[in-house]
C-alpha cells in the first residue's frame, strides 16, 4: 500500500509538471509605442456652384494632394490609438460646366489632423477609424463674368484606414471615407517608415 502511494504521487507530481509546462499562460497586455513619417497620394471632390449673369450650374472641383505625415501610435494590447499630422500640398482643377470657366490647375496648400481608434489584428495588419480635420488655402477667381462658388476653408470627414506592415520599418496605409461639406469620397494610399 505504501508502495502504490508513492507510485501515485510520483505520477501526480509529474503530470501536473508536465500540465504546468504545457499550459501557456495568458500574455500580459504591454504598452506598445511607435512613431512614422510617411507620404500619401489623396484625392475628392468638391461641389461648386458657377454663376454667370442669371444662369448658374453645378461644378465639380477635383483635387488632388500630396500629404506629408507624422504618426504616433499607441496601443496596450490590440486596441490603441494613433494620432496622424499632415502638411497638404495640392492641386485642383474644375470638371467641365455648363457655363465657360477656362481652369487650369490651381494650387493649394493647408493641414489636417486624423486621430483614429486602431485595431491591430496582427502584428502586420492594423484597422483604423476616425474624424479627418481639414483646412486647405483655396480660392476660385471670377474670370469672365464668370464666378466660382468657395467650399468652406475647413472641412470635417469620417475616414476608415488599413496599414499593412511589410517589415518593421515600411508600412503600406490605405485610407477611405468621405468629406461632409460640399465633397465628397476621400481616398489615400500612402507609405510610411516606422522609427
């Protein structure tokens, strides 16, 4: 009997090593920061009105930037946040109207602000989503008899974003969402290196 109590705590021993050995324990959640600069193409339109004498029309303003940004991420487990700051530097040009405004592109310049909740669903995958702050220096001269209605300096929007991390130092941003004063659909695709 002594014999077979010691066999049996010898195994239960031994198992519940091996169990212990086996079983993961759950990983502390660590706080995990990281800085960017990066480099995107973006594009929207705006809606305008041309007025000539009595007759006006609807015009489309396209523009077409390039952003200059600064990142910093921050995130304890999979969820954070990220703070992106932007120089804009652009060019716009008006679709064609019914009424003669002879357009060549007309460049701009301004600033925004994306904070963003992220997602991080792999070290190589992060979903975001935010408001996008904007304001962009542009103005439509009349020309011709012709006037161009302004869109609001400042703009506000909701963005979604995708960066995927090729390595870690170069990552690919992918942002869609839309503008709500007098535009409309945003888009971007941008790099970024991470240090």
């Amino acid at each position: 009997m002594q014999v077979f109590k010691s066999v049996f705590f010898v195994f239960t021993l031994t198992g519940t090593l091996a169990f212990a050995q086996n079983e993961s324990p759950r990983p502390k959640s660590r706080t995990i920061q990281m800085k960017s600069l990066g480099i995107s193409f973006a594009s929207w339109n705006e809606i305008l009105t041309a007025e000539s004498g009595t007759a006006s029309s609807k015009v489309f303003s396209n523009h077409y930037v390039n952003n200059i940004t600064y990142t910093q991420d921050r995130f304890t487990g999979r969820t954070g946040y990220s703070m992106n700051y932007s120089l804009i530097l652009g060019k716009a040009t008006l679709a064609p109207a019914a009424v003669s405004y002879a357009s060549a592109d007309k460049s701009f310049f301004g600033v925004s602000f994306y904070p963003r909740y992220s997602y991080r669903q792999s070290a190589a995958i992060t979903f975001g989503i935010g408001p996008l702050l904007m304001y962009r220096s542009l103005k439509w001269d009349p020309q011709n008899s012709v006037t161009i209605s302004t869109s609001p300096q400042a703009n506000v929007g909701i963005l979604g974003s995708v960066d995927f991390r090729l390595n870690p130092r170069i990552e690919v941003v992918q942002t869609l969402g839309t503008l709500f004063l007098q535009a409309n659909t945003y888009w971007s695709l941008g790099l970024g290196y991470n240090f």
